[in-house]
C-alpha cells in the first residue's frame, strides 16, 4: 500500500491526532506559527518537516520543557495539549503504547 502524499490533517488523524504529526501541529499552535484553526489537512511532507524545524527552534529556546514556557505560551500549551488529551480519549485514545516500553 502506497503511503499517502499528503497529509490528513489532524482532525483526521489516527488516534484522535496523537500521533508526531499532531503533537508538530499542536506545537507550532502553541508558539504561533500557524493559526489554532490550521489543521495542516493536504500538507505535503516537506511542509510538515518545516513546520517541525521551526517548532524545534522554539522549543531549543526553552530547552524543550513546558515548565521553561513564559506565562502565557505555558498557559496556551497546557490548553491546547489538555483538549488534545480530552479529544483524543473521546475517540479511544489511552496513551498506553506511547508509555509501555516504560514498565
């Protein structure tokens, strides 16, 4: 099966947008690089990939901790990752497979 070309966009995404694609556009919410309504639906992958570098470059100003955020991007963070979380579990989503290589 071929993989797609573009992407779905996260509201399509497998596991209600849990996914490394979900959490890059969750981030670049986060920090403003794209509007909270982008769902980066029919963006190729290297689109994606710079959307990640530019994501990278912010989370390395704040050495990649939520804690290290100012207030108000800490604030943000913690909504958008809450609803996330919520969003994700309504569609089944409970998180095990990214913690069970920690037991």
């Amino acid at each position: 099966m071929d993989k797609p070309k573009t992407y779905v966009g996260i509201n399509n995404d497998i596991n209600g947008g849990m996914t490394t694609i979900g959490k890059i556009i969750r981030d670049a919410w986060v920090f403003g690089l794209i509007a909270e309504t982008e769902t980066c639906e029919g963006w190729n992958l290297a689109g994606v990939d710079a959307l990640l570098q530019k994501v990278n470059n912010e989370w390395d100003k704040y050495g990649c901790l939520a804690s290290r955020l100012p207030e108000d991007l800490f604030k943000r963070h913690q909504r958008i990752h809450d609803a996330a979380v919520e969003t994700a579990r309504a569609a089944g989503w409970c998180g095990e497979h990214e913690t069970a290589d920690e037991e």
